[in-house]
C-alpha cells in the first residue's frame, strides 16, 4: 500500500508554488551578487608587484578581498552540502580577473568536487570544464550547471511524488549496512522515492532530482549532521535528532523547490562536460583551458568517499557494490593493504625524500599514503598540464598539514611536480583557513591544515 496518500501530498506546496516561495526572501540581495559584474586587476596587479619585489609568498585574505560573507547563498553553491568546498571567493577572484581569462573562455577544474569552480565560471560567462573520480561530485557538478526551466522541475516534481508507491522500490546496493543508518520507514520510503523518479524522468531532470535526493539522505539518516564522514548518533543525541528529522517526501519537496530557485539564477542554456579523471590526457579535437584552477586533494586529508557512502550506497556508484573499489580511484585514498607497501619505491619528487624517510621510521602505511599521493599527483599533474592550452595560466590551492609529527610540505612538492611539467611560477599567496571544512586530525598520525597557498604558474 502507498504510504504516501494523495491528502498528505496535498497538504505540501506544489513544487512551482515551492520553487517562488523559496526564491523570495532576500532575492535581490542574493541576485545582486550573483549578477554583480567583477573585476579585480587593479587587487590583482598591487599582489603582482609585491611578489614581484620580494620574491617570496604574499599573505593575502581572500575573504576581505573578495566582499562575500560566509555561507552565502549564491546561485547554486549551497545545493548539496559536500563536504571540503573550496571557498568560492577564490575561483571568483581570479576567474575575474582579465589577465587570466576572459568571457567565452573556457575555465577547468580538474577536481572539480560538487563544482564551485565550474558555477564562478559560468556566472562569469565562461565556459566551464570538470573532472572529478567521485560519481557523486560528478552528479552534483552536473546538476548544478546545467540550466533546466524551473516549470519543467516542478511538472517532474508533482509526476515523481504522485507515482511513489512503497511497493515498487529501487535496489539497495550493499556498499553499507543499511539497517546501521537507516530505520525501516525511513529506508522503504526512500527506496520508494527512488524508484519514481527513475522511473519518471530522464536526462538533466532525472540528475538535478537525484542530486537532490542526495542532499536528503544524510539528513534523514541517524547521522551526526555536524560531521562529514557518516558517524552514528547515540544516547539522547539520537533521540533528539530523530524526534526533530523531517519527513522524506516533506524534506525532499523543500530541497527540490530550493535548489529549483538556485538553478534558476544560472545562466540560461549552461552546462559543463565532467569527466571522471584529472588524470586523462587532452584527446585531440577537445578542447584546452584557457585557465584552470582546481585545489587538489590531499594525502589522506579528507575521507571523499566515506563521507559520501551513505548517498553512494543508495545511488549505486561503486563498482562491484564496494567502496574500497571506488577509493581506489581516488587519490590522497588511506585503504592500502601490507603487501602494497612492504617494499617502497623511491619518491617521484626528490624534495619529499627526507620526509619521507622520517615518516616511515614512524609509520609505514602513512609513508606509502603520502608516497603514493605524489606519484599519483605526478601522472595527474601530466593530464593537466595536457589540457592547458599555450600562455594560458593554473591556479593551484594547496595546504602544508602534518604527518605523524612531521611537517609535510605538499604546496612545494606538488608545486615541484608542475614545474617539471614546464609550468613557470608567476604569483603565489598564502591564506589562513578559518573554516572546520578542511580539518583533517583524525588521530595522533594527522594534523590540521591551516594555510592554503595559492600558487599561479604560466604554460610558457
């Protein structure tokens, strides 16, 4: 029997009286921003020229150069709430500034996330490019760029929730224990949901729904919403959340209208390609990036794939239904078996070879993680440089953190890796972090990152 009947649907707003009622409040602060025409060369050139004069990284604040307050919500960053978003301020800045790219041209992400890269592209009438090794980033990416009218989402919205029937279900795939995140209603009703909006719509509307899907289920799961990776609530904390956990279909209806009155501030006909590696090499015909500016992941920083199980597990995006699959795609990934790392091979940048060797003497898994990390940023760095075009520019946001005591200096090494790759250094900046987002102490092996280095090469 449908646990979803017509009266209870009734009393929600239709999804086109949802997506006004949502884009209401404040829209006109908010469309400001998001229309507002930037430009920040003259910011750009008193930046330039201390470097220049100096030689050595400038402290800069991106958060007072680029007037955006915390959380805003602009266009569509605030879709899903994946976790480490690189703060927006900074692709807009320098996506905005005229010595490195100009309108039509096309800007890459090579690990594009959920996409913030890509939306400051588009805003700025550039065309956007991403690659991502996550199947839920590359879904959200998409959802998040690509135009669709606001009547074509909410005639999908009403079809999706009059045809759930908790008899027709979509699979579970066993990437995780279901039964640990979920309880029984909760789980038929999403199952449910699922299955009518794979059957109801395809293309652009069935990705915009399922990323939206995506941004409920965590929320109505029993975990513990102040963290990224799935941690399980308990004691009065469970309680406390479960009386006050919305219903699914009352949730999602929200979520849809919300994210439908975002979508709506995006340049009409957007769209972006997002492909599933940085480390795929520019095919001839495809087109190069006139600028590229990406924020790598870091070795064994941030838990990508665990902190988006929970939505992957009901998606079906793991290979074989295993996460340790999918992870291996990933690079900074943590999982390695002994045998991977009983006999270590020499580093693929000289520089790291010290630490390296102190890390090991300590820990020999988190050796191979850091290891491995580089020489794979090594062959990534090979793709990128493949798909930047003559002159054209790469700006790279990339943190220090700690390794088992040991200063692990990743901005160096990697920024070592592209200029054996032929990529000259014109600028670098450096950031405090003020946000949890990349907090990555997890145990006495890990630390914190506190700074970001901003480093600008040239393809000369």
């Amino acid at each position: 029997m449908n646990e979803f009947p017509r009266p209870l649907h009734a009393q929600l707003l239709t999804a086109s009286d949802l997506a006004g009622k949502e884009a209401a409040p404040a829209s006109a602060q908010v469309r400001t921003r998001d229309l507002k025409t930037w430009n920040f060369d003259a910011e750009l050139q008193s930046l330039q020229e201390a470097y220049d004069a100096s030689g050595s990284p400038i402290t800069v604040n991106f958060r007072t150069l680029v007037p955006l307050g915390s959380g805003v919500d602009r266009a569509t960053h605030l879709f899903h709430s994946y976790p480490a978003k690189l703060l927006l301020n900074i692709p807009l800045f320098f996506i905005n500034c005229t010595k490195y790219s100009s309108p039509n041209d096309v800007v890459y992400d090579p690990f594009s996330g959920s996409g913030t890269v890509l939306v400051e592209a588009l805003l700025a009438g550039r065309r956007a490019m991403g690659a991502d090794a996550n199947p839920l980033a590359r879904l959200i990416a998409k959802a998040k760029t690509t135009h669709i009218a606001s009547d074509l989402i909410a005639a999908a919205l009403d079809k999706v929730l009059s045809e759930v029937d908790t008899r027709r279900q979509a699979p579970f795939t066993t990437t995780i224990k279901k039964d640990m995140w979920f309880s029984e209603n909760i789980a038929v009703s999403l199952g449910a949901l699922l299955y009518s909006i794979r059957s109801n719509t395809t293309g652009a509307v069935l990705e915009f729904l399922e990323a939206c899907f995506s941004a409920c289920v965590k929320r109505v799961s029993v975990s513990d919403p102040r963290l990224s990776v799935p941690v399980r609530l308990k004691g009065k904390a469970l309680e406390k959340h479960v009386l006050g956990s919305p219903g699914l279909i009352e949730h999602f209806t929200k979520v849809v209208g919300a994210n439908c009155a975002r979508l709506s501030k995006m340049p009409e006909g957007c769209t972006t390609d997002v492909y599933t590696d940085a480390r795929q090499r520019h095919q001839d015909g495809e087109v190069k990036a006139d600028l590229i500016i990406t924020s790598p992941p870091y070795a064994g920083a941030q838990k990508y794939i665990r902190a988006s199980s929970l939505s992957i597990g009901w998606l079906g995006m793991a290979p074989a239904n295993q996460l340790r699959e999918l992870e291996k795609h990933n690079i900074g990934r943590e999982h390695f078996y002994k045998s991977d790392y009983s006999s270590e091979s020499a580093s693929v940048v000289s520089s790291a070879e010290g630490v390296l060797a102190e890390i090991k003497a300590v820990n020999s898994l988190r050796a191979h993680i850091a290891n491995t990390y580089l020489r794979e940023m090594d062959d990534a760095a090979e793709g990128i440089v493949s798909r930047l075009r003559q002159n054209g520019h790469l700006v790279l946001v990339v943190g220090d953190n700690m390794i088992c005591g040991h200063n692990f200096a990743t901005s160096q090494f990697v920024k070592d890796i592209f200029s054996r790759k032929g990529l000259t250094t014109t600028l670098e900046l450096v950031d405090d972090i003020r946000s949890r987002g990349l907090m990555t102490k997890r145990n006495k092996t890990a630390g914190t990152i506190e700074r970001e280095h901003v480093i600008v090469f040239q393809k000369r």
